[in-house]
C-alpha cells in the first residue's frame, strides 16, 4: 500500500509534555490505493515537515527509530480513540469514556517512505470507515523544543475535522478525492522551485517564467529536434531552395543516381573544352603570324598540354609569318615558298623542333 501525507497542528493545553519536549497535535489523511480500510498507513513522511503557520518538525531515519524505540519499551499496542477523547478536557466525550476505534500493532520504518503504523480496527471503526463516517486520523506526538525533532508518537485518533485545506482522507472515497497537484511539504516545494528556475534559465526563460511556460518551451525544443536537420551546402549542391524539404532532397539524390555514369561524361566534357581552348589559342597564333602551317601540328600538342604556358610562348615569339596590311598571312612572302630554307626559317624550325624534311613536306612551299 502507498499513500501520501498533510499535517496541520494544535498545541495541546493542559497536559505537562515531557521535559524538553512539547505535545502536538495534526491532522493528516492518506490516500489508500487497494482496500477501502487500510491495515497499515503512513504516519510520518520523510524529513521536515511543515505543518500550518509554518511551523516546521524533523521526522528523519534517527527521529523514526527513537519514535520505535521508545514504543517498543513501553509494550503496549497503541491506541487509536476516536476525536482525541483519550486527551480528555476539551476532548472529552459526553459520557467521558474513551472507547478505541483500533490499536497500532507495530511501528514501521519504511526509510524514504516514512513512518508507517500497522493497524487492527475494532469492527465498529471498521463498519465506520469502510461507510465513510470517519476519513481522517490526527497523531498525537512530541517534538524537541530545541530543534523541533520527532522523538515520540502517543496515539492517533479518527477524526472529520481536520485543519487543513485538502488533506487526503483516511479511507479513499474513490479516485476523484486524490489533489491533482499531490502533496508536497516545504522542502519539496522549495526543492521544485529552483528546479524550475534552472529549466527557465536553460530553456532561455525568465527565472519567474510559469511552470505551463516551461512545458510549452519544451514542448518547441521537442518539435525542432523531430524535425530533420539538412545541411545547406548539400541544398545548394542539388540545385534546391533553402526552404527544400527532407523529401525533395532524397528525392533529387535518387534522380542523381538514376543518371549515367557521371565520371566518364565529365571527363569527356572537360576534353572537348580543352580541345575547343587549344583550337582557339593556336588559331589565334597563326593569325599574329607567330606560328607557320609548318608548325601547327606541334602547336596544337603544345598548347593542349600546357596553354598558359602557350601563350606565354606567343607573346614572346617574333612574328615568323609575313602578314598583308589586312593582317592576313602573304604566302608569296613566306621564306621557303619553293621549298628551300634561309638561315632565319631553320632557326625558328629548330627552336620549334621542325626538321628539314618535314618543313619542305608541310611547309609554306610544299606542293599540294
């Protein structure tokens, strides 16, 4: 069985607390998840306990055992009277009799679950609980006047009239009596609070920002990380908008690999530009009259291999070519017209690797 715990408190008057301590009252309720009529409930939660006013108590791991330990010393079940009759004065029945409506068989430390009681109705209390005449119970203990620690628990009592605002009741009602928020003492409340400043802080809230704030942050970070993340090179690569979605880009991926073998026709694009630049640089060279016919063939290896350094070439080449006013060749003029060579035209056949047989072959002079 689980159950949850809330406390208000009453000093109680006319009855000499032991010495270094003072006698308490609160009423606390437990919502018991199973049977209607619990044979164990918790009596005590874990650590400080604030009860109303503010006022606070320690019920740890140390105050839990000295409250068992003084129990077990005395030998006797504990009462469980009805309305603190037992207290007598003010409490007092009519009639004065304090009849028990149970009695605690045995005190549990339950560690972080507090400390629990576990409990034998007497048939009348049972038959007044299981019909819901009574729902609520109100220890009776002491605490040190110095640090306000449990030291001892005296009895508990059946009770209707609680103190407290929306404590839980003894014996649940059905699942609409449990508080939605749950119960919470000061240290947990307190507890919470930082903790939901920290998230409002990294979430790039105010530290005051609502706890319904904070989950609809959440909830924005949630929706961004779902959703696809694309790099925008990748988008720029395929030829895409920005705003392409994750569809349209795996879909422009299968396009690209439905495509033949790209490798074999950019190779093949890249030749025929380089082909198309060397037509151009050594038709460009025979016009300035840099290069004979003699020496195309030579020229187009050269500039297809290395066109910077072609044209560096035909910048600083003599003009070897005789060209009219219109700047067109005048092969009338071209040495070697008959096929035979002067000094000037051996020497540029050398400098550009030409032979004799070859200039008299292709040459200027050559015959058709």
């Amino acid at each position: 069985m689980s159950g949850r715990t809330e406390f208000s408190h009453f000093i109680c008057k006319n009855i000499d607390p032991p010495e270094g301590s003072e006698k308490r009252f609160f009423v606390a309720s437990i919502v018991e998840d199973g049977a209607d009529v619990p044979t164990e409930f918790q009596v005590f939660p874990d650590g400080t306990i604030e009860m109303s006013g503010g006022e606070r108590f320690t019920a740890d791991d140390a105050a839990r055992q000295e409250v068992i330990k003084r129990w077990e010393a005395r030998g006797l079940d504990m009462v469980i009277d009805y309305e603190h009759q037992t207290e007598g004065g003010e409490w007092s029945s009519p009639d004065g009799t304090a009849p028990a409506a149970g009695w605690v068989k045995k005190l549990v430390n339950k560690g972080t679950q507090g400390l629990w009681a576990v409990v034998e109705w007497t048939d009348r209390a049972r038959q007044l609980l299981a019909s819901r005449e009574y729902r609520y119970f109100s220890p009776v203990f002491y605490t040190t006047k110095k640090d306000q620690r449990l030291v001892e628990l005296a009895r508990i009592a059946l009770t209707n009239a609680p103190k407290l605002n929306w404590i839980k009741p003894l014996v649940a009602k059905d699942g609409n009596d449990k508080r939605q928020d749950g119960w919470q003492n000061s240290e947990d409340k307190e507890k919470n609070m930082e903790f939901l400043k920290k998230m409002a802080k990294k979430l790039g809230l105010s530290e005051d920002a609502t706890q319904e704030q904070v989950i609809a942050a959440l909830d924005t970070m949630k929706q961004k990380a779902e959703k696809p993340v694309i790099a925008k090179d990748v988008v720029v690569a395929l030829g895409l908008p920005e705003t392409a979605t994750q569809s349209e880009v795996v879909a422009s991926i299968h396009a690209i690999k439905q495509r033949p073998d790209l490798t074999q026709e950019v190779a093949s694009l890249k030749s025929r530009l380089a082909e198309r630049d060397r037509d151009d640089l050594v038709d460009q060279a025979m016009k300035a009259g840099k290069i004979s016919a003699a020496q195309k063939e030579w020229a187009e290896g050269y500039a297809l291999r290395d066109p910077e350094g072609f044209k560096m070439f035909v910048a600083k080449a003599p003009q070897v070519v005789p060209l009219d006013d219109a700047g067109v060749v005048r092969d009338k003029d071209l040495p070697g017209k008959d096929g035979e060579l002067d000094e000037t035209q051996k020497q540029i056949n050398k400098m550009c690797g030409i032979d004799d047989e070859t200039w008299k072959k292709y040459g200027p002079g050559a015959k058709k």
